[in-house]
C-alpha cells in the first residue's frame, strides 16, 4: 500500500513538472516544434517507469506525460496566439 502512495506522488510531481516545463518551453521558445517537446516528455515518462521499475506501467506515464505535455503546449500556444491579436488590434484602433 504504501508503494502505490510512493509511486503515485511521485508521477503527480512528475506530472507536474512536465507540465510546467513543457508550457515554458513552448511560450518562450515557439519554434521549437512540439512533437520535440511530446517526445521528450514521453522519453522522461519512460525512463522514470524503468527507473521506479514499475514495467508494463512505464508506459502509462509516458502516455500521462504526453497527455499533460500536450495540454500546456496547447494553453502556451493559445496564449501566444491571443497576444498576437491583441497586438494587431491595438495597432488597428490606433491609426
């Protein structure tokens, strides 16, 4: 019991960190292409499932890391895309 207490606190802080990693990455470095950063995000999913030695788990937290590397991907490229438009819009109402 106290094994799956340990290992699902550890893929939460993973999960967390994938997270915030990935929607850094993708915010400030938009050229970097984001099947770049999803497979990274799965290759540290992996490599953390055969670290903890968990076996056939090991890719259910490369596809949880995927799955949230995804989400921040997607929120940090909505943002960019919302402070495009609010830049051009600013430019057109001003001249």
């Amino acid at each position: 019991m106290e094994a799956f207490i340990l290992i699902g606190t550890f893929i939460f802080i993973m999960g967390s960190l994938v997270l915030l990693v990935s929607g850094i990455i993708s915010f400030f470095f938009p050229r970097v292409h984001f099947l770049y950063i999803l497979g990274i995000s799965a290759l540290a999913g992996i490599v953390f499932g055969f670290f903890l030695d968990l076996g056939g788990l090991a890719f259910f937290v490369a596809a949880f890391n995927v799955f949230l590397s995804a989400i921040a991907i997607g929120l940090a490229k909505y943002g960019l895309y919302l402070k495009s438009k609010t830049d051009f819009e600013a430019e057109r109402l001003y001249n």
